[in-house]
C-alpha cells in the first residue's frame, strides 16, 4: 500500500476500537487461551515495543527484528524492537522509543506515538509487553545493535493484510516435547507467541480501518 494513501487513515485508525483478546486468540497457543492466567498476581515485569510503520520505496513496511541467539526463553525469535521498562522512562511509550533507538538505531525525534495497543502477558518470561503503533514519515536507514539483533526484516503492510501467511506450524518446547500453534509465515521466518498475537491486533484494526474508507 502507498504510504501516502496510508497517511490518509491515520485519523480513523487514531478512533478504531481495539479487539483486543478477540484478536490476540487468533494466534494465540491453545495452553495460553485455556489457562487465562490472573497475571498480576506473579508481579510480571513490564516492558513496551514500537510497531513502526514507515516508507520504503514509498510502500508501507512495519519493521521486525530476529533476535540473536543467547541463553533466555526469547533466543533467537522474531520480534517488534523494544525491551524492558526502565526507572528513568517516563511511561511505557517512552520504553519503545528507547529501546527502539537503541536496537535499530531510528532516533525519537524522527518518530510519532499514534496508538496503544492491548497489553500481551508473555507466561515463560513473566513480562507484560505494552505495544505501541508508530509512524516514521521518512525512509528509514536502520543502524542494528549487533549485540542484540541478528536480522532486519521489512514487511509490507500489504503482505500481513494477505490471509496466506497466516499457517500452523510445530514448536519445540522447554519438555522435549512439542506444540502445534498458529503462526504467521513471513518470508523464512515464523512468527509466533506474544509478537504473533500483537500483529493479529494490528491486522484486525488495519482490516476495519481500510474497509470503513474503502
């Protein structure tokens, strides 16, 4: 989709009611649906990331991160850029500006908060993950902290809106075991988990934004 068409529904997406979990149990795994844990009562950690819509060769792209492989529950996985909540953040937003400049180098300034999204409590590492929808209205030289991200990916807006990459794939557990979950398929990649049910909600709300102008 043109970015400059996709300026034009920013107003409308701004007022979109959010699906929240209607969304998030699209692509969520089933242990996960059924057990609905009361989170809070774990005292999870908090963190935010910035799902950044922006520019490239005047399409519209959301940008994604492979993380590099370490020891943690998130090795490895595909993921908006963010990270946890620190004392000196003012608010949530302020932790995905951050932690954005430092994972792929796009400074706050260049940037703007348009939506808060439904928070997503991630179970194996204890966090809650606040996401954040954020324009950059200029094309976008990423700059990786090589200390943390393996890979850039670059998704078109009009490929997440596409219903053919959303598959079920098969996922190693921490048991030797294994599950099987929906995903979305994204070039090589599988996107699954927290970053998965996050899209799911942007998707929808993309979805009823378009239509409504269409």
């Amino acid at each position: 989709m043109n970015f400059q068409d996709f300026l034009q529904f920013v107003p409308q997406f701004i007022s979109a009611e959010l699906p929240a979990i209607d969304a998030h149990v699209k692509m969520a795994p089933l242990e996960r649906i059924m057990s609905k844990p009361n989170y809070k009562d774990s005292l999870p950690r908090t963190a935010a990331v910035l799902m950044l819509c922006y520019p490239k060769q005047e399409e519209t792209h959301i940008v994604l991160i492979v993380r590099n492989e370490y020891e943690g529950v998130h090795s490895a996985q595909i993921a908006f850029p963010g990270g946890k909540f620190e004392e000196d953040d003012t608010d949530f937003s302020n932790t995905a500006l951050r932690e954005t400049f430092e994972e792929v180098g796009v400074h706050p300034d260049q940037l703007e908060i348009i939506k808060s999204f439904t928070e997503v409590y991630i179970p194996p590492s204890n966090f809650v993950v606040h996401p954040f929808f954020g324009l950059c209205r200029d094309e976008i030289r990423f700059i990786p902290d090589p200390s943390e991200v393996a890979q850039i990916i670059e998704l078109p807006i009009s490929t997440l809106l596409n219903d053919s990459i959303v598959v079920e794939t098969e996922i190693p557990t921490s048991e030797s075991t294994s599950i099987v979950l929906p995903a979305f398929k994204i070039e090589n990649h599988i996107v699954w988990g927290a970053t998965a049910m996050m899209l799911s909600e942007l998707k929808e709300v993309l979805k009823v934004t378009l239509e409504a102008k269409l």
